[in-house]
C-alpha cells in the first residue's frame, strides 16, 4: 500500500513558500522595473508573439525563466491568484510532486488523508467510473473533489492530477505527478465552477526534448 497522499500538506508548504519568495523578490523590483522600462514602450502595446504569459485581466505580459525541475522533491512552478474576499483569494495552482505508486492509489491516498483531517472528499460514481479511463496528453489522470476547513475558513477544492512515469523514468522510476489544483470560498465555488473546469480542460503536457 502506498503511504497517505502529500498532495494537501505539500500545497499548504508550497503555498507559504511561494508567498516568502515573492516577499524575498520586493528587495528587488526597483532594479527590474528599471530594466524593463528601459527597452519597453512608451505605452501599453499589444504582446509580443515571443511572449510566453499573457494576463489580459490585469493587463501586463512576460516570459517567465525556465527554472529547471528534478525527479526529487515537489515544487510549485506557477501559481494564479484572485483579489481576496473575506479572507481568501481564489486561485488555481500547479504543482509537481514525486511519488510512486498508480492512480488509484493516489486517489484512495487522498481520499484517506480526507478521512484523516476532517475533510470531505466529493466523488460521485460518475467521477469515479471517469477517474478509471482519464486521459490527459495520453497519460493517466484523475479528477479530485474536496472541501476543507482552513483557519476557520470553509474551503473547496476542485484538482487535476497527472501521471507522467515517463519523465523522470531514468531517475528512480517516480511518477512526475502534475498536480492542479482550483480553490476557492465554499460559498463561491459553484459560481466559478465552470471557469475552474475550462482552466482543468486546458491542461496539457508538451513536449520539451
């Protein structure tokens, strides 16, 4: 049996780092901003085809660095966040976890590790007959639907988890685990529902060799 799923302990870690990295980052923002403004318009411009982000919302596009990954630890690349209401912003997250083991054992660990702090793990029959067959980029996945209660604060939780063993199979025999994760307000999340699941939909693995 595979041991219980970090999959919700390593999202709350990851979140509280990449919140102390971005703090970490505002030492800096004078020198970039410097930078920027030296080769950028003189107004706001459509973004440029080279451009690998672009928020329309916000109004701002950018190339992030390619960071390099490792078939060990689990890390967060990206992360999307909403204004916070009553406490709590909305947000979608990846992150890539390192573990062993099939999709069912991943979901039974998740659904475990539910069990074991209180929380509630949402699976319908249909979803669990669609988590047998799933497919994302010809690799397996499985939808995972959860509620919580963080800080007093009632939460839900909609995740796309997928299993790439092919990645990282000359480095331990891991799966590479993407793991996306929607959340938001329980009292919120069925009005941003179906936009959660157009952000799941549009998931998909490229080919980086």
């Amino acid at each position: 049996m595979m041991p219980a799923s970090p999959f919700l302990e390593t999202i709350v870690k990851t979140t509280k780092s990449f919140l102390l990295t971005v703090i970490a980052c505002a030492a800096t923002v004078a020198v970039i901003i410097t930078l920027v403004r030296a080769d950028a318009p003189a107004t706001p411009a459509a973004a440029p085809a080279n451009v690998s982000y672009v928020n329309k919302t916000a109004g701002f596009a950018i190339n992030p660095p390619d960071f390099p990954t490792a078939a060990q630890g689990n890390f967060m690349p990206v992360a999307f966040t909403a204004p916070a209401r009553d406490g709590f912003g909305s947000n979608v997250n990846v992150m890539i976890q390192m573990q062993s083991g099939t999709r069912k054992q991943y979901v039974e660990s998740a659904r475990a590790e539910m069990r074991h702090i209180n929380g509630t793990f949402n699976e319908s029959k249909e979803l669990e007959e669609k988590n047998k067959t799933l497919k994302i980029s010809g690799r397996e996945a499985a939808i995972i639907n959860y509620e919580r209660t963080v800080n007093d604060v009632k939460l839900r939780f909609l995740a796309l988890a997928v299993f790439d063993s092919e990645k990282f199979k000359d480095e331990g025999g891991k799966n590479c685990i993407y793991l996306v994760t929607c959340s938001a307000l329980a009292s919120e999340f069925d009005a941003q529902k179906e936009e959660f699941m157009k952000c799941l939909e549009s998931f998909t693995l490229i080919n980086t060799k």
